[in-house]
C-alpha cells in the first residue's frame, strides 16, 4: 500500500498524518477558546448568578473537557510531526537543522513559543483554578457555601484564558507563514536580536496575565485583558510589531 511506502520520510503518510491530527486538534482547541472569550464569558455576565451558576457545571464543565484535551492532542501532534526531523538524513546533513533553518524555522519556532504556552496555560493555569470555580458552583447548588477562593481563581483563569487568545493570533499567523509564507527564503540575518524583541514580548503578556507585572488588575491586564475586542485588536496589533519589525526590519536579508 503506498501510505506504508517511506512511512517515516519527511513529507511521507507519518507527517501527514501527524500534521491532519495536529490541525484537527488545533481547530477544536482554538474554536472553544474562542467560544470561552467571544461567547461565554460576555454571556454569563448578565445571566443571574443562579442560572451562571448551572450553566457552569452544564457547559463550561463539559466543554472545558473537551478543551484541555483538544489542548493535549494538539501539543502530542506536534511534538510527533517534529520528530520526523529528528536526526540525519541519507546524506548525513541534519534533519533539524535543515528543519529549523532560515525564515521558515523561526517562523515555527515562534509559532511553537506561542502555542506551548498556551498549552501550558490551558493545564496549569486554567483548568486549575476553573475546577475551583465549578467545585464552588457545584457547592452552593447542593446548598453549601461558596467558595472564598473562587472569585481569584475566576480572575486567575480568566487572564490565562485572554492571554491564550491574545497569543493565538501571531501563533496561527507563524504556524501558517513557515508552510505559506514563499516570499521569505531561507537567507536571514538578525536572528539574535529576532529573539530578544519577541522574548521580551512574550515575556510581558506572560507575565502580566500571571500577575507577575502590577497584579491581576495591572495596566496592561485592564487594558488588554478586561474586554475580548481589546484583546483582539491588541492580538493582531502584537503580531503587526512581530512580522514588521522583526521579520521585515530585523531578518529580511
């Protein structure tokens, strides 16, 4: 059978098959943590705290399932589509550097900084402090009292969940750009200072939606994070500053 033919190869049925589980678990990530931030969240803001209350443990419990682990299967895909370019080729020139060379490989690794992240966020962060926020729920339905814990954890959640989506913009942008983006080949220069001007903001995103810079409710956490059209517009704003400056500007050869 022809998908048993050079399995392994780079570009062969393996990759191919990593890369379709990568981008279906990545629609189903992505699509529900736009659902949390674009629907949800402004939803159950004006539903009364009895009916937020039920819709917590009979929609957000069970699509938050579905979200981790969509986040799970995501992160192992790709984590196997790279280790198709692990090692050598027959010619005895690295695989990986070939990989991750030029344009397209920070392009990649970029995008793979972003997603990480978010990954981490996702099992960390979010998952974390919402079982606290739906164990209270569940709490107070059975007619105990709420959890004291849960409005912080709520917050906690909430910024880890419109930092994901903030990053999600330049990381789809870079995944797609390493495959698609033809009009940057593999020559760069800049590579170092690349890194240093998107460490530095990734860093502060990062940071700020942990609380790490002027708390929860810090300048930049109110003014990117309270309201998910600012996060939008921030996201794409972030990615301009990335592609410009550090691609256009810094790597261009």
């Amino acid at each position: 059978m022809k998908i048993f033919e050079a399995f392994m190869d780079p570009f062969g049925p393996f990759e191919f098959l990593a890369r379709w589980g990568h981008i279906l678990s990545g629609v189903t990530w992505i699509g529900l943590l736009y659902f949390f931030n674009f629907v949800q969240v402004p939803a159950y803001a004006k539903l009364s705290d009895g009916a937020r209350s039920e819709a917590l443990r009979n929609i957000t419990f069970r699509a938050l399932w579905w979200f981790r682990y969509a986040a799970l299967s995501t992160f192992i895909f790709g984590l196997l589509i790279i280790s198709v370019y692990m090692g050598d080729d027959p010619s005895g020139e690295s695989k990986t550097e070939l990989y991750f060379r030029g344009a397209h490989g920070v392009a990649i690794l970029t995008g793979m900084l972003f997603g990480v992240t978010m990954f981490l966020n996702v099992w960390g962060i979010i998952w974390r402090n919402q079982k606290v926020v739906i164990g209270s729920a569940e709490t107070v339905a059975a007619g105990g009292q709420a959890d004291p814990a849960a409005p912080a954890a709520a917050k906690a959640a909430g910024r880890a969940s419109r930092a994901n989506t903030f990053m999600s913009i330049p990381m789809l942008f870079f995944m797609v750009f390493a495959g698609h983006g033809q009009w940057f080949g593999n020559d760069t220069k800049g590579t170092i200072v690349y890194w240093i001007l998107v460490l530095i903001l990734w860093g502060l995103v990062q940071a700020s939606a942990m609380g790490l810079i002027g708390g929860m409710d810090g300048p930049f956490n109110k003014a990117f994070f309270d309201d998910h059209k600012r996060t939008i517009i921030g996201g794409f704003v972030w990615l301009a500053i990335i592609y410009f400056i550090g691609f256009e500007l810094l790597l261009a050869p």
